[in-house]
C-alpha cells in the first residue's frame, strides 16, 4: 500500500518538475547582479539622501525646523529642573 503525495510533498515535486523542465529550456538560474555603483547624472546633479534634499530645500525657503524638533535635539539644555523644581534633578 503506497500513500500518494499530497500538500507539501506534491508542491515540491512540482517545484523539482518545473525547475528540470526550465533547465532543459535554456534557462540559467542566475539573478542578474544588483547596480552598487552611484549614479552622476550628466548635468552634474547627484542623488541626495532625503535628510539632505529636506535641510537644502527648507535652506533655499527660508524655512526653519519648529521648536519641537530643536528641543529634541541631544544639545539642548533640558528644561525638566526649571518647570518641576520639586524632582529629583532639579
């Protein structure tokens, strides 16, 4: 008594079928490699990452960051001992 493939086993046995029949039709098996090389356009623009295009482009507008992003920033004093005298920093 022979058990007949099913689920997993016949999906695999399929797989091996169309990769065998691939093979005999000249295919190659090989992904085409992968461009690691930078691009400069000819008109002497460069890609720029999104962080530098959007500090450029609010440069060029005038624009400044809200105060938000600023008091984020790991330079900045904290303001935590000066509104909450009574904690333990301040």
């Amino acid at each position: 008594m022979t058990i007949e493939p099913s689920g997993v086993d016949l999906a695999r046995q399929a797989l091996l079928a169309a990769r065998e029949a691939a093979r005999k039709n000249g295919a190659t098996g090989k992904k085409p490699k992968r461009r690691t090389t930078t691009v400069v356009r000819r008109d002497g623009r460069e890609p720029l990452e999104l962080g530098s295009a959007i500090s450029r482009m609010m440069t060029e507008r005038g624009m400044t960051a809200p105060a938000a992003a600023e008091a984020s920033s790991p330079t900045s004093t904290p303001s935590w001992p000066r509104s909450c005298p009574n904690s333990p920093g301040g």
